[in-house]
C-alpha cells in the first residue's frame, strides 16, 4: 500500500530480458534504501513491484509481461520514475490510499504554464471515468492528485510547483503516456452498486 506522495525520482538504468518477464535496474536517485530490504515493494511510476536484488548502485525488479502490458515506460532505459516506498502503518496518510494496481493508460492532452501554476488535462480511458470524480483523487504515474474537473472524457488537474520540482511532471508535454490508477473507495463503491442492482455477479 502506498500514499502517493513521491519520495525520490530514479533513472531505469538497464533492462534484461527475462523469461516471460524483464529485469530492471533501478537507480534510486535520493531514495533511501536503507530500510528496504529485498522482497520489500517500491512503487516505481505507480506499479508496485518488489526488489529482487541490490547491484552496481541499483535496486532490481522482475516485470511479468501482464504488468508491461497494462504500464507505461517501466522498460525504457533512462527514463525517469517516481519512486515511493511501502507505506508502514505508523507513517501519516499525507496523499490517499494507493494500492500501486496500474489500471489503464492516459494520454496528456494539455500541459499549461500560468504563473506557478500548471495545468494538467489527461485523456482517461473510458472505464476508468465512471470512478473519478471533481475534488477526488487519483493517481498518475505514482503520484496523488487531486481533480479539479471533468470534460469530455478528460480530467483536469492544477499542479502546484513543488509537485513539478519533486516528480518526473517537469518533464510532461502533450502526447505523453502516464500510468493511473483511480481511487479504491470509490471502485468497491461502484462495484457494491452494481451488484446491488444485478448487473455483476
């Protein structure tokens, strides 16, 4: 389980074809792996994965292709992630709660400076919109924000210039593919009502 807020910005380093998977090594840039220890899980861009090894300044995960297949950019070498380690019960819930599920794919369809500010747009798969709604949460690339509206099938989101300075949005423009993961009350919600009026098992 994870929070959203992004501890560090890493660097995929290399990636090694596996059997049915790929191995990634992971630089961590500033995160601290002191307390990590192999078998622990890190959210890398929103995915949850689990550390394998520690080698050559790295940390590695295993990516099954049903994982590739649902995330972007977990298999390009030199691309930025955001990071963030297993939420503990002690820590405080400073984002909201993220199972680190990648659900679908959104595309960036506007990245606006205005002042300190930047505007966010992303074009959601059509699922996922049925989960989202205007001042509720949801998770893009790993980090947690907050929606400021919808409109025609895309949600948009002020980014506020800590976010931009801590995370891999500095990098945004229009056409990029992001991870998301929308939020998990509102899924059993849905869920619950949808079984309540007969329309899943």
């Amino acid at each position: 389980m994870f929070t959203g807020i992004i501890e560090a910005v890493g660097n995929i380093r290399h990636v090694h074809p596996e059997k049915d998977a790929v191995r990634i090594y992971i630089d961590p840039g500033k995160l601290d792996l002191a307390d990590v220890a192999i078998g622990d899980s890190i959210a890398v861009n929103g995915a949850c994965l689990t550390v394998t090894a520690f080698e050559e300044g790295c940390f590695t995960v295993d990516v099954s292709g049903e994982t590739l297949s649902c995330a972007h950019g977990l298999d390009i070498p030199g691309n930025p992630v955001n990071l963030e380690k297993a939420l503990r019960f002690s820590d405080r819930l400073d984002g909201h709660l993220v199972s680190g599920h990648v659900e679908g794919i959104g595309e960036v369809v506007e990245f606006t400076q205005t002042g300190d500010r930047c505007l966010l747009a992303i074009e959601l798969p059509t699922q996922l919109l049925k989960y989202v709604i205007p001042k509720g949460s949801i998770t893009v690339d790993g980090v947690s924000l907050t929606v400021n509206q919808i409109e025609a099938g895309r949600v948009e989101i002020n980014l506020i210039p800590h976010t931009l300075a801590n995370t891999t949005f500095g990098q945004f423009n229009p056409d990029r593919k992001v991870n998301l993961e929308t939020d998990m009350i509102a899924k059993y919600v849905a869920r619950l009502l949808d079984q309540a009026q007969g329309r899943q098992p």
